[in-house]
C-alpha cells in the first residue's frame, strides 16, 4: 500500500516505518520505496525494513523502470510499503499519480493533532478527489486522549478503519534544514521504531493488506552494459556525503565499475581509482573537518589536475570550491577546483526535477539545495525543469564535472559511463 497525507508533516515515515517495523519483526519480508527523489526518507525505512529501500518517480525514472523495480520487489516479498511525497494530489507526478498507475492501494495519515470532527471531512476530500484511487482506511496521528479518539472515530463512516496513533514524543524522529535526521545520527532509532511498531500493534493495521498483482514490464533487448568494465570508481560516503541512490550504485556496477568507498572526513589517502564521485550530503556541517584534511585534499586535487574523471554533485560540488561560507559566516578553504565560493542560507535556493543535455543525449534528476554559488566558469550545459524552466548550470574543468544536480544514472546509462570515463 502506498501511506500518503494531507500534507507533509503529518508523519507518512513513521507511519511507513512502523508499519514495516512491525511485520519485519514477524518474520516478514518487507520492502519500502520512498516517492520521489529523496535520500533522507529511505534511510529510516531500511533501518525499519532490514531491506534496501529504492525511490519510484515515473518522471525522473521512467513508468517501465519503475514497474520493474515493483516487479522484483513483489516476487521476492511478503508486503511492499511506498511512503508518498507531500501530499496525495501535490507534484506532478504526484503520489496519487504513482498509485493510479500501478494499482496501489492508499492509506492516508492525517495529523489529527488541532482538529476533531474536521479529520473526516479531511479524508472523505482524499477519498472522493478522484474516484479511480482506492482507499483502504486511515491513520489518525498524534491522538492527544481516548476522549480525542472517540471524537474522531464518531465523526467517520462505520464501514471506515481508522487506525488511532497516540501522541509520544519519545517516537518523534528529529529534524533539520533538508529534512529528518538519517537513520544513522539518531542513536535511539531502534527503540523508537521499536514503540513505533507496538503501536501500530494495537491497530487494524495489524492485518496484512489485500493481495495486489504488479504485472511484468515489456521485455526489451538486451544490449551490452559493461562500458566501466575494469574500471574503479572511489565513491566518498560518510556523514558529510551521505545523498547516494541505492539504484546509482548498483547501475554503476551493472555497468562493470568496481566501487571502493572512501570518507574526505576521516580518510588521509584517495584509494586507487580510475574515477572519483562525489555525491550530495552535508559538507556545510562539517567544513571545518573537510577543510583541515589536508592530505585527502591534496590527492583528490592531484587527481583532477591529471585530467581524470571526477563527478561531484551538490554538496560535493561544494566541496570543489575555493570557499564554503556558512550561516554564521565562517569561511572555509575547500578543495578549490572549481573557482569560486558557496554561500550557505536560511531559504531553500532550489528545488525540483530536472533535465540536462550532456553532449548529445539527456539525462535526468532533481535539486534541493540552500546555497548559491558564484564562479567565473561558464556553464557547460544547463538543466530544464519539467516544465521548461532554466534549471541548474553544470560546469566543467578539467576532467571534473559539477552541479547542483542529483543524477538518476539509470534514466541514460550512456551518459553516466561517459561522466567516469577519460
């Protein structure tokens, strides 16, 4: 089933991670898919689920790719959870959109929390907006007391299963700028799915779902992948780089590329590679760490300058400037291959999916960033957004290509190839 809201902020993820929590504890194999892009979202799910979690956005990923991903996941699993974006109706595509095309039953979560008899009329709106979804039940979330409950469940059709979620602030998953905290900063998080899960114990939720059928995508010749064949690619991830699809890393793989991991937070040497990839993350909170990494600097900067191939995206391309400023106004010397300083903000400075043409063909992902950067390079190429509007600048030098862009690799393996390859 697919756990949607009103809006965001209602508590789809820990809805979803209880749920699956719940069932994995049981002996169940549970696999989660968060809509759209995001690599925050998914880590909670994966600690609940045991299972890596994917995302599934029909723009960005194409409806067949995302059809085969439900495929292998509902021949190898006892229950599929997809936790929405926003709200059910928001974004195009929207989570109402994904469960149309593939038959996804929808579980709203409403935030019951300001409100009594108003959650009805809340979901008898995400009910009746468009007729071709189904809606199997409802969460009612951060219940203050029976009294409250009560109030809620009178105001719903009989036939109507309301699953009643009290308010705890032990479970409350922290957040920050670009979301909630990753699964691996929060120290308590398996006692909190933990009491997640007992909740949702004491539901209907406590029934698995009706059995759905995800039929098989069209079968498409099979062409040769292997253009990184013998090719090794250092991929940084730590807790400053920590934005990586789990499809990226496995379409570089199918691809033939070996990846070693390396951390520019702790790690004094590069590892032997053929390519560096530098993914999105949180640089800004630890700049003065990366900055003082001299070592590690100094060898990934060696690299570029011999013309190797080096992808870095947001938080990475901050990496590769000369300065990084924070909201406070510090100022840190970063690796200074692409020329220039980013300035951390308060507001978001971009944010949605995109498109870009590199050499001849496209590929696409999306942006969420809250900084801006100035540079004397030229854009190389500039992203569209779905809707046509200018979209993020891609710079190169070197052999070192930069934006604020997140790339989805599988939407045009060839140009993934060609942006680790000499």
């Amino acid at each position: 089933m697919l756990v949607t809201a009103p809006a965001s902020g209602h508590g789809k993820t820990s809805v979803t991670a209880a749920i699956a929590r719940f069932y994995s504890r049981q002996g169940l194999r549970v696999r989660c898919f968060k809509t759209g892009p995001d690599f925050i979202d998914p880590t909670i799910l994966a600690k609940a689920s045991g299972q890596a979690v994917y995302n599934l956005d029909s723009w960005i990923m194409g409806t067949e790719h995302c059809q085969q991903l439900l495929y292998e996941a509902a021949s190898q699993s006892d229950l599929i959870l997809v936790e929405g974006v926003m709200g059910l109706f928001d974004g195009d595509p929207s989570s109402a959109d994904l469960a149309e095309q593939f038959g996804l039953p929808i579980l709203p979560v409403i935030d019951s929390s300001a409100m009594a008899q108003t959650f009805a009329a809340i979901l008898h709106g995400l009910t009746t907006f468009r007729p071709s979804l189904t809606v199997i039940g409802a969460v009612a979330n951060r219940v203050a007391s029976p009294r409250h409950g009560e109030l809620l469940n009178k105001a719903v059709p009989k036939e109507v299963s309301v699953a009643l979620l009290k308010r705890n602030p032990e479970v409350s998953l922290p957040s920050r700028h670009l979301g909630l905290q990753l699964a691996a900063e929060i120290s308590t998080i398996d006692q909190q799915l933990d009491l997640l899960a007992d909740a949702i114990g004491t539901t209907w939720l406590a029934q698995l779902p009706d059995i759905i059928t995800f039929s098989r995508p069209s079968d498409k010749p099979v062409q040769s992948n292997a253009l990184l064949t013998n090719k090794t690619i250092a991929v940084a991830r730590d807790r400053a780089f920590c934005f990586l699809y789990e499809q990226n890393l496995n379409c570089l793989r199918e691809l033939g590329a070996h990846l070693v991991f390396f951390s520019p937070l702790n790690d004094a040497h590069l590892p032997t590679a053929d390519a560096i990839y530098l993914p999105g993350g949180y640089p800004e909170l630890y700049a003065k760490q990366l900055a003082e990494n001299i070592s590690l600097k100094k060898e990934i900067v060696e690299h570029a300058i011999k013309a190797k191939p080096l992808l870095a995206e947001c938080g990475g391309m901050l990496y590769l400037s000369e300065k990084l400023i924070d909201d406070k106004n510090n100022q840190y010397t970063m690796l200074g291959l692409l020329p220039g300083k980013v300035t951390m903000q308060t507001k978001l400075s971009g944010i949605g999916s995109q498109q870009v043409k590199i050499g001849q063909q496209e590929i696409r992902g999306h942006t969420f960033h809250y900084s801006s950067i100035e540079t004397s390079i030229p854009a190389l190429s500039q992203a569209e957004y779905a809707d046509g509007r200018q979209g993020e600048a891609v710079y190169r030098v070197h052999n070192v290509t930069a934006s604020y862009l997140h790339f989805y690799f599988p939407s045009n393996i060839k140009v993934t190839a060609e942006l680790f390859l000499p």
